[in-house]
C-alpha cells in the first residue's frame, strides 16, 4: 500500500504531466493548422496528409483535448480521472509512433512525447483508485 504522501505526489505529478502536454498539443497544433512554417512538406511525402493542417487539428483536438480534460480530472480527483488518463496515454503514445513511422525521427519532441506518454500510463497505473 502507496502511503498518503506518494499518492498525492502520483497525483500531482501525472495532473502537472497530462496539463504541459495539452498546452504543448494545443502550442504545436496551431502551428500546424496555421501551415507549420520552416517545416519541410516534404516529410509527408507517402502519407495521407499533403500538408500540416490535419495532423494539426487532431494533436490539437485529441491529444490537447484529451491531455486538458485527463489532467482536470486527476486534480478534480473524478471517478473518470484513471480512464481518461490511461485513454490520453494511449493516444499520444499511438500518435508519436504513428508520427516517427510516418516522417522518421527529426526532433527531440518526439523521444520527450514518447517518454510522457509512458510515464503517463506508469502513473496512471499507480494513481490510487479510491476516487470520489
């Protein structure tokens, strides 16, 4: 059994974690729906996506969307906050994969996003379950 301390460090940790990535997704979203100038069009070259604005509006919908909502969840201490966690994780662990499949490693956001989304869903598994 997590003593009370390290349940609230859990708790603080993970919420602070999920927030950074949705003001990052809402950041680097925007970017791309405004056309992600300096970034090379080229990268999609093989993809579905002819330029930036779609991959944009989804990292700014579901990853931000789903990290803002995940995060207010964990502080407000919902019922909701380990399944929205654990669905925010997942999400944004299948978008960097998807993301480094599709136009290769090119930024050192892509192994930082990697890292956060795996501790999010390690956190998530020790988020104590006892929630209002």
């Amino acid at each position: 059994m997590l003593k009370q301390s390290t349940k609230k460090l859990i708790r603080y940790f993970l919420g602070s974690l999920l927030i950074v990535l949705a003001v990052n997704a809402f950041g680097g979203g925007y970017y791309g729906m405004a056309g992600a100038k300096g970034v090379p069009v080229e990268w999609l070259k093989g993809s579905p996506f002819s330029d930036y604005f779609v991959p944009g509006l989804f990292l700014f919908i579901v990853i931000g969307g789903s990290a803002l909502f995940a995060g207010i969840a964990i502080f407000r201490r919902l019922k909701i906050a380990r399944t929205a966690a654990l669905i925010c994780g997942i999400i944004t662990l299948l978008w960097i994969v998807m993301q480094v499949s599709i136009i290769s490693y090119v930024s050192w956001m892509q192994p930082a996003t990697l890292i956060a989304a795996i501790l999010i869903l390690t956190l998530t598994g020790l988020l104590p379950k006892e929630e209002h």
